[in-house]
C-alpha cells in the first residue's frame, strides 16, 4: 500500500491483531511519536539490512526516521546498499567513527549473526538505543557480554521478534490469556522448512555454525520465542538430537561456488545468482573486500550445521514442550497446538499465504463441555511474515508509547531466553545430556515471564 493509505490503514484498525485486547484502552492518536524525528543509523547492509530496515524505512517511515549512516566492514557492499536504499547520508566501514560524527540515537543491527555482540555492546557504551534482527546473538558467553552491556548502559534494546505481530498470532496469545485453553501443561510444535529453503541456509554464511549458531538458534530463536510468549513462562531444562543429512560432507562432489562449479548440470541444487541482479549487485560484485561467497556451494566441508532437529524443553512453570524443525520435504509451513486443563488449541499455518484468514480449532475438554470442536477465524493481513512486519514497525516507529497488551514488544530478556533454548539444545545434541538453562548465564528462569519495562 501506498504510504499514506497504510497510516489510515493502521489508524483504522489499530495494531491489527484481530482481538480486542491488541488495541487497548487508550486511542491511537495518544501513542504516536513527537515530529522530531528519531536519528537512526543502520549496521550491516545485507539483503534484510537493504530491505526491511533500509529501502523500507526511508520509502514509508520517513515521517518519523531519518537515516544518518549506513555502516558496514565491506566498502563495496554499503555503497552499492546506499544507492539501492535511496538514502543521501553518508556510509561507513567503522562504528566509532559512524557514531562520533553522526550522533545516532537508535543504531539497527542487522549485521552477521555472530557481530551481533560487538555492534550491540558497543553501541551501549556510546550511549545508542539498539533495535536488533534475531536471534540476539550465537552463544552463552556473548549473551552475558550483552546482558552486561545493558544493564550498565541504562538503554534501551529492541529484539525484532516479527513472528509475534501476525494478527492471527497475536489472537492465539488473546484466547490463551483469556484461559480458552485453562492452565496449560503441555505443548507440541512442528516447523518445516522446504528443501530449497533449507539449502538457501546451506548457501550462505548461516551453513557455518561459528556464524549463525546453527539453524538451533539463527531459525530456533523465532520458534523458542514464540513458544517463551505463547507459554508465557521461561525455558529451565533442554535435551535435544540432531544431525546433518544430504549437505556439507555428505555430497559426493562440490565446487567453489554454483557459477564456478564443474558441477551444476548434475547438481540438484545448483542456482544461477547472475540471474538475481539485486543479489549479484551487493554480494558477488564485491567479494574481493571480505571474501564472502554468496552462491557458496552445498556441500562445502565447512558446512556444520544440523538439518534434522527435535528436542524437549521444560519450562519453569512445568509446561513440558515437544519440538521439531525439519528440512527434508517440499512442505512449508507449521503446526502447533497447546494442551490445557480445559481443553486443547491448535494452528497449522502452511507458507506464507495470502489468505485472508487462519482457522484455529479448539477442542473442548469433555469435563467442562459437551460442545464439539469449535473453529475460530483469525484475520490475516498483507505484508512480510504474515503481515506481521508493518505491525511490528508501526510498534517501533509511529506508535512507540503505545499499550502493549499482548507484550509482543520483546527485549534483552526475551532475546536471551529464546536463544538460550537453541544454545542448550546444540549442547544436548553434542554432549547427549540434558542441559540447564540457568548454567548458561546470570538469568534465572522465572515460572511467569517478567513484563518488559
């Protein structure tokens, strides 16, 4: 939509979660941001970097935002990001000078996910807000650099959890706070990734444990999230298996790259990234400054992640929660349900969709009800990750002030504890033990999650 037909979108409707308690009390005229416009600077200009919190910010937000750098350690790529974003402020291959000459208030992170620390660390110190991309950061030791740096900085940080602004979502958290379910005891969640969705992981940087975590935490930190705020409780114990099938040294041939592999007419995942401009613009053109390969090859030996996943997490509060992430199907999607003293909720929500709705069943516990199962519609709206995107924007930068019934706004915290579930469960998958979440930092598991201040 148009810029201006989404602010009356959004006015109209509120935050759009298809239940009363999204909007709350207050109007929304009361919760928006004064005219000065909040100075941000964004680090990491990868293709989510250029796109979300770049093209999208100065086309859409410009109202509220003004982009003051954009900073990046490879000069080839924040150029090229610069002209593709449509922005005229300067760029940088060094923080500390970004920040001295530029003076942003907020700095965005949406760098490499093991940079995470340093960029959110340091920018604390230098006295920025921070509103980082998921997950948090890649381990332990970074996570408690981070709680620290927080903690002393008396700043504030925004973890960018877009999976819990979907309005069908947001009414799944609204039936659950209303007791539709009673007291939950337990839970089941289901995540698959298509073939090719996986193999685009296997492509790039997040194939390498050392950088992304494993797909344990880089795509875990979205599930674990959802599931910390959905249960509304904190994780206390994880085991967990995993392995690799098909990828990194399990091929029987690779290559340098997919265009430069003797390989590709044979190879099932061969992919041409000349034929993607944009792609080819900002990663391949500019190699020859940090040496990173987009159309990288699939079964490269440095490849160490883990494409089957299933674990078991027991939360403070008892709930007891079964999980899986699979990426050998060419399904997309998920299924989750809740178990209750009243009764059991579920979703099953296949791609992205454009529906204009989501069915949930409930199905009743026959103690309390003879009903039968009952379906509710929950509306689903345009815009990236099931319209949740725009919402979750909308949240940050025109309604900042606004009620946050549904606590969908997450933080440090929030941030950590989803991550420390994918940390855990890559220990349990090397170790074969169960592991503790309140070994792994300062942080202790709370029966009921605190409310972000």
């Amino acid at each position: 939509m148009k810029k201006m037909n989404r602010r009356q979108f959004m006015a109209n409707t509120g935050a759009a979660a298809g239940g009363a308690l999204l909007l709350g009390s207050a109007s929304v005229k009361a919760a928006t941001r004064s005219s000065k416009r909040l100075r941000v600077a964004l680090v990491g200009t990868g293709v989510r970097g250029c796109s979300l919190w770049g093209r999208n910010l100065v086309e859409n937000y410009s109202d509220y935002v003004q982009m003051v750098g954009l900073c990046d350690h490879n000069p080839g790529r924040v150029n090229y990001a610069k002209q593709y974003i449509g922005c005229d402020c300067p760029v940088f291959t060094d923080l500390e000078e970004l920040v001295r000459k530029q003076k942003p208030e907020t700095l965005i992170v949406t760098t490499e996910d093991s940079a995470h620390h340093k960029i959110i660390v340091r920018g604390l110190e230098l006295g920025c807000n921070i509103i980082t991309e998921k997950p948090l950061t890649i381990d332990e030791k970074k996570a408690q650099a981070i709680i620290d740096a927080e903690r002393k900085s008396g700043k504030n940080v925004i973890v960018t959890f877009n999976y819990r602004y979907p309005p069908y979502r947001a009414k799944i958290k609204e039936l659950l706070m209303q007791g539709l379910v009673g007291e939950i005891t337990s839970a089941e969640f289901q995540y698959y990734l298509s073939d090719g969705h996986l193999a685009e992981y296997m492509r790039r940087w997040h194939g390498e444990a050392c950088r992304g975590g494993t797909l344990w935490v880089h795509k875990g930190t979205h599930h674990f999230d959802m599931a910390n705020w959905f249960i509304d409780s904190e994780p206390k114990e994880v085991f967990a298996y995993a392995t690799l099938e098909r990828f990194g040294s399990n091929g029987a041939f690779r290559g340098k790259s997919c265009r430069n592999c003797a390989h590709s007419g044979k190879c099932a995942y061969f992919w041409d990234i000349t034929k993607k401009e944009h792609l080819y613009n900002l990663y391949t053109k500019n190699e020859q400054y940090d040496g990173y390969v987009r159309d990288n090859c699939v079964f490269r030996h440095q490849i160490d992640i883990f494409s089957k996943h299933s674990a078991v997490i027991k939360y403070a509060n008892g709930v007891y929660l079964n999980y899986s992430l699979t990426g050998d199907s060419d399904y997309e999607g998920y299924w989750i349900a809740f178990n209750g003293t009243r009764g059991r909720l579920e979703a099953r929500i296949e791609g992205f969709g454009s529906k204009e709705y989501n069915e949930l069943v409930f199905i009743p516990n026959s103690r309390f009800s003879d009903k039968p199962a009952q379906i509710i519609k929950a509306e689903h709206q345009p815009g990236g990750h099931w319209g949740g995107d725009p919402i979750m924007l909308d949240k940050i930068f025109v309604h900042p002030d606004k009620p946050d019934p549904l606590g969908q706004q997450a933080g440090v915290r929030d941030g950590v504890m989803s991550i420390l579930i994918g940390i855990a469960a890559r220990t349990s998958v090397y170790t074969g033990k169960p592991v503790n979440i309140a070994d792994l930092t300062d942080l202790t598991p709370m029966a009921k999650r605190p409310v972000k201040s």
